[in-house]
C-alpha cells in the first residue's frame, strides 16, 4: 500500500527583486518586480508503506518544501498529494495524528522536565488516555533504553540522550510515517551511528515509514533502500540504493605505495589522480578496462602496499548534482535520460 | 464541554504552567522580577499624587478613581502576558517562519501559539492590580466586577495584539507597528479618559480598543450598569470573533504564500 | 581614539539605513505627547495660569523635550545588548579586542543617537509649533548654547545604563534594576519639571542623575539664563566624570570575576 502519493507536485515562489542603487530602491517602491522560482516543479513518486527513503538534494533544491507540503504547512500550487489518502492541505489536523517529525536543528523537549513529563505531554496533545500513555511510554523507554534517565530533567542529558527522547517522544502516538530532517545534524560519530540503529530498529519493529532528508551521506547509505535526489525542484533520481551504486561504481580508486617512483602506462580506463614520489592515486574504469588487467600493468616487486576502494557514495552525489546544474544551461534534461547516460 | 475542548484545553493548561515552572528554575531572578515591576508600577502614584495636589479631579477622576483606573490596566496587562504572551511577538513566528512546528501539531494552532510563551514580570503586574483593587477600593461587588473586567480586558488587549500582529501576514515591515499599536493602548489606559474631548473619545473604542478595556469598566464599577456591563461583553466577544478570523485569513496565506521573501 | 571615532562611523552609517524603522517609533511618542497635551490642557483650565511657575506652553515644551531624549536615546545596545553579550559569553572574545569594551559600547551607542534623536528633533519642532505654540523668549542661539549639554545628559544616561548592565557579570537578569533607574528618570524628571515637586525634595534631586541628564537641558531650552547654563554644565562634567570612574570600576571588577570563575 502506499501512504505517500504525489502527483506533479509544484510550487512556485516569487522572489522580489531589485535593481541596484537608490535608482532601483525608487523604481522597486512603485514598481515591484517579482521573479518566479520554480522551487519544487511537478514533482511526482510515491512511497510504500514501511519503506525508508532518503530524499536528499544540495541546499535550496525543494526538500523541505517538499516536506512541507507533505505535512500540510504549505499548499502545493497545483499538482495532487494524499498522505495515508488524506489531502494534507484539506485536513491538516486529522493527518497531524498519524505522522510525525523530527527536525534536527529544532528541539521540541521541554528542557526543563523530565523525559517522562514530556512524553505525558505529547501524550496530551495526541489525546490519549492516561492508561494508554502510560503502557505507551513504557513501551517507548524499552526500545530506546530510556530507563536510567527517563526522570532526569531533559537539560542534563547528553546530546545522544536527548535525541533518542526527541525521537521517543515524536513516536508517543504510534505515528505510521515519520519525517526525519536531518536527525545526527552536529553529532559525534558515535551517538549518529546510535540513531541510526534506532531508527533502523523503529522501522523494522514498529514498521514505521520513514521519510529521511540528510546531507550526511552516512545516514543515507547506512539506512535507505531507496533514495530520491532532487534539483532545483525537479526530482533527477529515484532509485533503489543497490541499483545506485551498482551502476555509478564501476569506478574503482587505486592507492599504491612503491619502492620507488615507477613511469605509469598511459592506458585508456586508468586516470592517474595524484602521484606524489611513491604513492600513486589512480581512477580505474571497469566498464573499459577489467581490475585485474589493470593491476597486471603493475610491477608486483615494487609495490609495498595496495589500497583497492569505490568511490564514496558523497563523490557519486556530488557529480549528480554537478550534472544537473550544468544541464541547466543547455536545457531540461529529466532524470531517465541522466540515468542512462550514467556521468 | 466535549472531550475535543477539554483536551484543547488540558494541553492549554499544561503549556502555561510549564512555561512558568522553567521560570522558577531560578527562583531569585523570578522572584526580583515579580517584585521590581510592582515596585516599577508603583513609582506611577508618586506622579498621581503631584497631579492631585494640583487639582483635586482630573477629568472627573478622584485620586482612587485613578487608582483603580492603574489597577485594571496593570492586572489586564499581567494577565494577557502571563497567558497569552506570543501574541506580542506574533510577528516575529511569522516573518521567521516559526509557525511551521505548530502546524504539524493535531491541536488548535491560534491557542497552542498564544499559550506558548509567559511573562514573569506580568505575574507583578496582575498582582500589583489586586493589591492596588484592596488598598484603595475594595468591596465584594467590585472585587468580582474587577476580576470579571481583569478577564475580559486581556482578552480584548489579546486581541487587539492579535489583530495587529496579523497585519505580519501581508506586510512585512508591520511588526515595528503592531508593537508600538499595542503599547499605545497601556499608555492610554493609565489616564483617566475624562481629559480627552470630543472625536479622541472615537479614537479610543474604534481605533484603539481601550475603551472597553479599560474605561467603560472602571466607570461601572464606579457606577454600576448593567447595560454597560453587556456592552462590554458583547465587545469582548466581538472583538476576538474578529481577531480569530483574521488570524485564520493570515494563516492560509502562510500556508499558500508565494513569497518566499517573507519567510526565510 | 581614532578608532571608537570609525566604529561610531560605521554604526551612523548603519543606522541611516534603518531610518523607516526609526520612523516608526513616532508613533508611540506622538501617543505620549498627544496625551500629554491633553492632561495639561485639562490641568490649566484657565488661560494665563502658571504652574510651579511654569506656563502651559512650557509644561508642554518641557515634557515634549524629555521625552525627545527618552525617545531619541531608546536604544538596546547599553541594555540589552550589553547584559546579553556578558551573559552569553561573547564579552569573552569582545574584551580581548584593541579596544576598552565600555568605549566600543558606548562609541556605537552615540551612533545611533546621531541619528535617532535628530529625526525626533524634527518630529518635536513640527508638532510643538503647530499644536502647542512657540515659545515665548526663545531664541536660536539659546538651542545652540544648550546643544553641548544636551549631547553630555544623552551620554552620562548612557554611562549610568551601561554601569547597570555590567551587573550582569553577578546577576542572571539586570532587566529590574534598568526598569528602576527608568522610572527615576521618567517620573521624576521626564514628565514633569523639579519645581512642581515639594521644596525640600529639590535639592534632593539636584543630586540624582536626572538633573544632568533630562530637567537640565530641557530646561535650559525653555528657560534660558547663564547662571543656570553654567551649573548645568559643571554638575554634568562632574557627573559624567564620576560615572565613567564608577564603570570603569564594575567593568574591572566583572572581568577579574570572569577571569577566576570563567564566567
């Protein structure tokens, strides 16, 4: 079943703008000038239940007005979008009791109460009976270990520990989709690699849906089955997380440390990156030349060490939206025809 | 009252005490805050007391006529911030885009927004008017009639906060002048409005509400009518009828904006 | 020196940019004086009568002119601004700068003055010659004599506001104490005149800031006499000298406190 549809989902924003100097402040007082800005653009996909997407995109390219529109903050200009069938523009409230939102940077704890308070208070807004917040929260404290701090006040806790409340308590009312924006923004390595397996376990156990917006390619990678890339509000990838990297790493970076600085072949498939006396960065292809054809052209006696690795999932993305940008310029290109092509 | 309303109300409740509970987390700055602004209201007598010695009324006003006068508009003041403080600062969720986390939220967005923010000092504020209400004329009558009038001016005084601070939903640049619309209605509220002739008096209930704030309320409990009485409650409501729907216009055009300038 | 003259430069700048912003704040005082009028309009009754001997124009010139430095030195910079930057920790890398914090301060809070009080000055002419009358005897060298003592009451206010947001270095919230010192200045000295007070209080009050700061320039402007120009402007040498030495002092204190406890 699908609890998200949308359907050509636009929105346009005017921007006013000004031309320079106390001329163009005159001129901007009688004469405003409005530019549109095509900030999401008949964007359409949909999302199955219990799946966890990562929808992600350079700064500015539509996410959170995507998010926006999905949660009922905004209404689209045009195109169509139910949410568990509800149109969240016509029936904000009622959808509101049925998903929930994290925002990373916005904390929605009272930092003055304890966890428990706030949950009792979540409780409240949810409408749910005290029994049922009761067996709610214990259930909540089970899974995300709350239990040692659960009466501590939310301004003690660790970071790591405030966001697994945070987490918790955007859960109080069994939410069937749950927005996550930018969940490990400013966490250290250890505690994101804890959300993360939080919210994996919350997916798995409680079948949540999970809609994920992130710049941290970690959590992409590490969480979503399938991504979505959007660029200047048009969507320039769908796929599955497999079929990405399948078909973007037939790139493999080489790193060598010679005995001595060795004369590379100059080969069609291998790109020299960096040589710096003995060590040698290399870019093989392996749609045109094989790995093991390539590492024949090595001199075996005089390598030290050997470094075979993908290119990081964060370089695949940046060339993505580099492509797109430059696409620009020559005309609309849509996601299909990018998708063949490769990079 | 149906379960939807007491829920509504309930999360209401729980919003305020907890606003005030983090408060108290110091209790000495809470405390001095409370304590300095009554003794801040009560410099005010020092400049009443010269006016009398000069003059024995003041646009029809005794000295404890403007006492009580003070007193409403302290404790109508305390009240509208100790409740409904986002109201004063309206403008600034909605030119920042803040709106956005109450929108997601299965409750009444106007309330959940008005009740999410306290004053401290307001608590010195409504508490000066009650002592100022005892010292200078208290009776049992007047003592409900003043925390009747207490009620109805915060809201009307919400309102009107409301109303201006709407105006953010359109203009960008009307956040400087809501704040100084609605601080305008404090400075008339503390005099008495016998010393205004003729169209100031329209000025007073039209334009700015502190008419049926302030005024009508201390003349009926100088004078008790009844008429007046239901005046000031069918203003009351009127008033906050109109101030919820314009709220409500604002709030689609949030919701549909197209200009991304006033939203960050 | 030199330096304080370009950070008052910048912020002058800053603040021509703000000028609707500034604008708007007429409003509040154009409520305030309107008011006033009205009271002492009620107050009078009569025609000719003097009150504490001053006449009805006076009173009203008088109130307009306090709040005309009430209004014109409105500003958060030595209030807020300044608690906030001692009690959010950023007075940590602000007092490592080449300059003495109270005097960047106090050089930025002069800017914006330059431009706010001027456009009230404008405001309080336009609507005091329309609705209350000129003055009688005033003449323009009378505004230009004044102007020096009007520049040093806006700076000694600035002095004694900023002495009570450095006691942010000890307490949570100087907000209170502000709100006293206003109420000093408002009710005793803003909007009325010391000689409507009793006999024995005058003096009094000849000691507290609010002769230097707001009765003695206004004074001057309605009242002119050479005598009374000259204790003015030795009475706010004094004060200004003796509140600049007391900053200092709380501004060392707080920064030695800083340096022990690390805030």
């Amino acid at each position: 079943m699908n609890v998200i549809e949308a359907e050509n989902l636009s929105k346009t924003f005017r921007v006013k703008r000004k031309e320079k100097g106390l001329q163009g402040s005159l001129k901007a007082i009688f004469h405003p000038q409005t530019e549109a800005v095509h900030a999401v653009d008949r964007i359409s996909f949909t999302v199955e239940e219990g799946e966890m997407l990562a929808f992600i995109g350079p700064n500015g390219a539509g996410k959170s007005t995507t998010i926006k529109m999905l949660t009922g903050i905004l209404y689209p200009d045009d195109g169509a979008v139910k949410v568990l069938g509800i149109d969240p523009s016509k029936k904000r409230k009622q959808l509101a009791y049925q998903i929930g939102t994290v925002f990373g940077q916005k904390e929605q704890l009272w930092t003055h109460l304890t966890p428990y308070d706030n949950f009792r208070f979540f409780g409240a807004i949810y409408d749910l009976p005290d029994a049922e917040a009761e067996a709610r929260i214990r259930e909540l404290s089970e899974i995300f270990e709350l239990d040692a701090f659960i009466n501590t006040p939310v301004r003690s806790l660790s970071l790591g520990q405030r966001i697994r409340c945070e987490l918790a308590a955007s859960l109080i009312h069994k939410p069937r989709v749950l927005f996550l924006d930018e969940p490990t923004i400013g966490l250290d390595p250890v505690v994101k690699e804890n959300i993360r397996s939080l919210i994996k376990q919350m997916n798995k156990e409680l079948h949540t849906t999970i809609f994920l917006t992130s710049h941290d390619v970690g959590d992409i990678e590490k969480l979503c089955k399938r991504i979505v890339i959007v660029n200047n509000g048009k969507i320039v990838l769908d796929d599955s997380m497999t079929h990405l990297k399948y078909h973007y790493l037939n790139k493999k970076i080489v790193e060598l440390k010679l005995h001595e600085e060795a004369v590379l072949p100059q080969l069609a498939g291998i790109t020299v990156l960096k040589q710096n006396g003995g060590h040698v960065k290399l870019e093989v292809d392996t749609g045109i030349m094989k790995i093991n054809d390539a590492l024949r052209h090595i001199d075996a006696e005089n390598m030290v060490d050997i470094n075979i690795s993908n290119i990081p999932l964060e370089n695949i993305i940046m060339e993505i939206y580099k492509a797109e940008g430059s696409s620009l310029k020559r005309g609309p290109l849509d996601g299909n025809h990018l998708k063949k092509e490769g990079l | 009252m149906s379960t939807a309303v007491k829920n509504e109300l309930r999360v209401c409740m729980l919003s305020v005490k907890y606003n005030i509970m983090r408060e108290m987390l110091n209790k000495v700055t809470f405390l001095t805050n409370i304590l300095f602004m009554a003794l801040n209201n009560a410099t005010f007598i020092v400049q009443w007391v010269i006016l009398f010695s000069l003059r024995e009324d003041i646009g029809g006003y005794a000295l404890r006529d403007v006492m009580l006068l003070w007193g409403l508009a302290a404790s109508t003041f305390g009240l509208a911030h100790i409740l409904f403080a986002r109201a004063f600062s309206l403008p600034d969720l909605i030119i920042n885009g803040k709106l956005d986390a109450y929108l997601v939220l299965p409750k009444n967005v106007l309330l959940s927004v008005l009740t999410s923010q306290t004053s401290v000092s307001a608590i010195g504020d409504l508490l000066y008017g009650l002592v100022i209400l005892c010292v200078f004329s208290l009776s049992i009558g007047r003592f409900f009639l003043f925390v009747l009038f207490t009620v109805t001016g915060a809201v009307i005084y919400t309102a009107f906060a409301l109303l201006m601070g709407s105006l953010s939903f359109w203009f960008v640049r009307a956040e400087m002048f809501a704040g100084h619309m609605t601080s305008s209605m404090v400075s008339f509220a503390t005099y008495p409005d016998g010393i205004f002739k003729g169209a100031v008096k329209f000025l007073l209930y039209l334009v700015i509400p502190v008419g049926m704030a302030i005024y009508q309320p201390v003349h009926i409990m100088m004078d008790f009518n009844a008429g007046r009485l239901l005046a000031v409650l069918g203003y009351t409501l009127l008033l906050s009828a109109a101030a919820v729907f314009v709220f409500y216009r604002g709030l689609r055009r949030y919701s549909s904006s197209n200009l991304m300038e006033a939203r960050g | 020196m030199k330096k304080y003259a370009v950070i008052y430069r910048s912020v002058l700048i800053e603040s021509l940019q703000y000028t609707a912003n500034i604008a708007m704040g007429f409003i509040s005082y154009l409520i305030i004086i309107f008011i006033f009028i009205h009271l002492w309009d009620y107050m009078y009754g009569t025609p000719g009568t003097l009150i504490a001997g001053y006449t009805k124009e006076q009173m009203i010139w008088y109130v307009m002119l306090t709040e005309l430095i009430w209004f014109g030195t409105s500003s958060n910079t030595v209030t807020r601004q300044a608690s906030m930057d001692i009690r959010g920790g950023n007075i940590a890398y602000l007092m490592n700068k080449p300059y003495h914090y109270t005097l960047y301060i106090l050089a930025r809070y002069i800017g914006e003055c330059s431009v706010r009080l001027p456009m009230y000055a404008a405001v309080s002419a336009l609507i005091g010659l329309t609705m209350v009358g000129s003055l009688a005897g005033f003449r323009l060298i009378t505004l230009l004599a004044a102007l020096p003592c009007i520049l040093l009451g806006i700076t000694i206010h600035a002095v004694f506001r900023l002495c009570i947001s450095l006691l942010s270095f000890w307490i949570e919230d100087a907000n209170p104490f502000h709100w006293l010192y206003n109420k000093l200045i408002l009710v005793i000295g803003t909007i009325f005149p010391i000689e409507i007070f009793p006999e024995a209080l005058q003096p009094l009050f000849k000691l507290t800031p609010i002769y230097t700061v707001c009765y003695g320039p206004a004074k001057l402007l309605i009242d002119f006499s050479v005598e009374k120009y000259a204790e003015v402007l030795a009475a706010q040498v004094l004060y200004l000298a003796a509140g600049c030495a007391l900053m200092f002092f709380i501004y060392g204190k707080g920064v030695k406190k800083l340096y022990v406890n690390g805030g």
